[in-house]
C-alpha cells in the first residue's frame, strides 16, 4: 500500500507518494496562487494526485489514506482549516472537497509544523522514540509536540506554538502581538535583524566587517550571512551568532525542562547548519536543563526530513 | 476499596486514607525529621499507615493501593526516590522497603507537584478534562501535566518543570541555576522578594505606604503583605502585585500556548488569593494568548485540593 502526503503551502503545492518505507516514490508540485477561490486549490490538488498515481502506475484504491499538511490553525477532527495567515482560508472543509474529488475517502488534515514533527517521529531524526518535540527555524518558529507515539496540540489543537512562548518578557515584537516570543529571536527572520542591526553599527563605528561582503556576495541579507561571515573569523558575526545561539539555547532548555523528550530536534532553514549549530548550543543546554547529570538527557539533533518533511508527515498521519 | 495517600513533606508526613469519592475518610501526620537516616521515614510511613487503618477500623487487605508524593527527582516505574532537596534522599528505593513494612504491596510513587496535579486532574479543579495543567505558587513553582488522562513528565521523568522556564533571559536568579526562571518571578519567595524591594524604595524615597503596617503586624513579610496592602488602596502595593501578575500572566500564557489544556489550575499558598487573583491575570492572557477568539480557550481555575492534593494525588495514583 501507499499513502499521500500534501504540502500546502503559502508558494506552492506539493504533493508525493510515499510507500512503506516512508520513502517518496514520487512527487510532483504547482503554484498555490494564494489569492484565488480556496476550491480551485482543492482541485489542483486532486489534480497532482490522480495525476501522479497514474505516472506511477499506482491506482486510486492502492493509496490508503490522503494527509494534508496546511500552515494556520487546523481541526484534524472535521478537516476543516479553520485560519491561514498566508491562504484565503476560513472554515474551510478542505477534507470533504477533496473526498468529492479522489476516490480515497481516508483523508487527514494537520498543521504543518505538527504534521512535520510527526514526520520525523515516525520516519526522521525521532525515529522510535515515544516522546518527541520538533521546532522549525524558519520565516517564525514552528513547533511540534509527540507525547505516547501520538500528536498533541492541546484540547483545541492549537497549541505546540513553541515559538510563542515568551523568553524576554518586555523583548522583542512578535507578529503574534506578544514581546520577547522565542519566535522574535531564534527564527530565520530574527537572525537577519540581529545581523543587520550588527552592519548598522559596525558601520557607525566604522568597524570592517566581512558581513558586509558576504551580503553583497549574497545580493541581501539572509539567515546565513552571519554564519557564513563567523565561519571565515569575522569577530562582528561571531558576536551575532553567539547572541543568536544564546535565545536559541535558552528557548530549547525551556522546551527541555517542560518535556524532558528523548529527542528535540531542529528542523527549518537554519538547521542546514547542521551540527555545528549544536555544537554551538550544548554548552549553554548542558549547564542549565534541569535535572544536570542526574538524568538521561535530551539529545538535540538536527531533523532530516528537510523539505519532505510535510509530504512525509502528511503521507504519514493517522 | 480505599486507597491511601502519602504525602512526604520536607516538615511533616501526612497520610489519608481516600474513599472511592475520592474523600478522605481519616488522615494523621508526624514530623518528617529530615536529617535522619531515611530508613526511619519509611518506618514512620508504615506506622501512620497501619495506625490510620486500625482507628478507622479497615483492614490492611482493604487499600487497594499506597501512593507516595514525594519532593524532587523519582522514577515512579522502579519505586525510587532519585535525589530530594531536602531529604537525605539518594537512589532511595522507598517503595520495597515500604512493601517489607505493610500488606498492600500495590505502592505508587511519584512527584509532589505532579501527584497534585494528577489529584486536581481527577477529582480537583480539572475533574472530567482529558488535558490538563497545574502549577503551584509557593516557596518554588511546580508544575505538573496530564495528558490524555495520563501524567506526563518526559521520558526521564524530569519533565514538567514548569517554573525552570525562563521568562526573562539575564533576569533574577533562580535557585536552579539559570537566571529569569518564571519561579523566580512567580513564586511566593519571588513575591515576598519584590514586596520587601518596594518596602525599601519607598523608605529610600520617603513615600509612606501601608506596606510596613501590613508586614509589621504580620510579623514579618509574606506573600499575603502587598495582597492585603493593595486591597487596602495602597498604591505601592498596587504597584508590586501589579508587576508580579504581569510575570505569572506572561509564565502562564505560554504554558496556554505549549499545551493548550482544557484547564490550567492554580495552587500552593498565592492561590489562596482565589478567583481575585484569577481576575487580575485575566486581562493580559486574554491579549496575548495564541489563537485569540479563534479558539475555544484554556479555562483558567483556582485549585480545589488545597492542603490535602498531596494526599488525594498520591491516593488516586495508578
């Protein structure tokens, strides 16, 4: 048998057949056109996976079960997206449009961060683990909580908003109207700020810094300038990225001494660091989870699923 | 059936004996005598036990099952109290040595502030939710979680430290080692801390407040002064409830955003202040909190158990 998973989001849609071994047999994508009626989204879904089990040689009845991973706030219970920052959804029954539409009738709704922290529950960088918590360092911060081999996002299945806990009460402003959100300092987002608040005043002070060449070289400032500019010695990106890590550390204890997970792992843009960026944060974590030497500790690991984490985690949910 | 409950204080043992209401049908206490050598506890435990059974004349083979709260780090599965703050507590294996001692060889054990949130999840503020939070405010902050009707507290069972989140990174040291743990600014120590700090501005600066009354006729300053000061009219008092409700309304609000739970319920020595102290939180959770009016939100209660949700939680362990 094989499942489908669908990435729906704000760009484009994605969408991959997955066999047993939580591996994509194929895949393929179309632009979301977010503006548009919500229903022709549906149908271009439908379109990508009758489309694709026929380039597979797969019929309809062979795909046990559909599961979409949709941004926003979601009821896996009635399939409906209830609320989408970047998509025209509002109440929408996403799941009984698409039934209309594909002969599998077994169709799953969550949140993208949880469906991507299933993802690597069952096929990634939590793999056979009962307890596992994942963020995602992107444009925010997403969050994913699996407690007892099962999802858990709260009576109301909005929760698991890791990022929007708040770690500087006062701080920073987050989109979510909150300040001091973790989200405000270890996104993608918030890394970019910080290191442009660095250009600006190593530029007032006229101190040289390679972040400067490295964004010209990049043609904008984005998530990696600083690591980048750090990894060729420049001291002005070593103080961004020890600021960065530091929140980032901070945030990851916190979700440590709520959960105590077997894994927390770190998925989003920001993880293509890879294990130098956790390198760079177990000092800070180790010193202060609670519990010290006297407990098994979490392991940090960086998620593996990267961008078929939401094909993944959709194909995969039950 | 009975079961019965112990509750294993730093100062006092306290046991009940808990009927199928999840009363307490009779309970008695003894000094803990912390310094001695802990074999002697477990004596006394069993004494308190057996006593309680003969008074209120149930036989031993009665007690469906023995639960024991205890303080700081256990591994409920092997019956062992790992390390306690303050009880001569290391690799404690209480349960076998409580079972060579009674009949009921049915024993339970687990942490305090879990055991109480596990007592309000049954039968206390959060009685009929599946998902619940607790957290109570007294010398420190606990916390504990359940899940799907089940305690949870990470697969080390170090988990649910609540107030070992930090709210404000680089602010007030915690007794953990980190610094702006929301049990730093959270907990009665916290509130006592902040009362007193205001009682010396307002001496630095001349300005009279009803502070010094409050805490002189108490006899010293607890986390009852600025509390009746400021229902008194005091405006510096005002000013220290005020800034201590801003930081448990921030703790609070993410543990909404983590968990979402049916109900978050408030115990130890602050909640005595009832629902005023609910009242006063109301207004910043209610701005801040993730999904807004989207979703149906966390309700937010005063616990039940008081006194004796070590008691009832221990008794109701499974």
């Amino acid at each position: 048998m094989f499942t489908i998973g669908v990435d729906l989001g704000g760009t484009n849609i994605a969408v991959g057949i997955v066999n047993e071994k939580y591996e994509i047999v194929k895949k393929a994508s179309c632009p979301t056109q977010a503006e548009r009626d919500p229903v022709f989204i549906v149908d271009d879904i439908a379109k990508l996976i009758i489309g694709l089990c026929q380039e597979a040689g797969i019929e309809q009845k062979e795909i046990a079960s559909v599961g979409i991973a949709a941004p926003g706030s979601v009821d896996p219970v009635s399939g409906v997206v209830k609320y989408a920052n970047n998509l025209p959804f509002r109440d929408f029954p996403i799941c009984s449009l698409l039934k209309e539409r594909i002969e599998c009738q077994n169709i799953h709704l969550e949140n993208d961060a949880n469906a991507a922290a299933w993802g690597e529950a069952v096929a990634g960088a939590a793999k056979g683990t009962a307890h596992s918590v994942m963020i995602t360092l992107g444009t925010g911060v997403g969050g994913g909580v699996v407690i007892d081999h099962k999802l858990y996002s709260g009576f109301n299945y909005a929760g698991a908003e890791l990022g929007h806990m708040v770690i500087c009460e006062g701080g920073r402003q987050c989109t979510c109207g909150r300040k001091g959100c973790f989200e405000a300092y270890a996104s993608a987002t918030a890394l970019i700020q910080m290191t442009k608040e660095k250009m600006a005043a190593c530029e007032k002070e006229g101190r040289a810094t390679l972040l400067t060449k490295v964004a010209a070289e990049q043609g904008r400032v984005s998530g990696r300038t600083a690591f980048m500019a750090a990894k060729a010695g420049d001291p002005a990106a070593e103080e961004v990225i020890s600021e960065y890590c530091g929140y980032l550390a901070c945030g990851l204890t916190n979700l440590i001494n709520i959960f105590q997970p077997e894994v927390l792992s770190i998925g989003g843009g920001i993880s293509n660091e890879g294990d130098s960026l956790v390198n760079r944060l177990m000092d800070k974590i180790v010193a202060e989870r609670y519990g010290g030497s006297t407990v098994k500790p979490t392991e940090i690991r960086i998620a593996k699923l990267k961008n078929d984490a939401g094909i993944i985690g959709g194909a995969l949910l039950k």
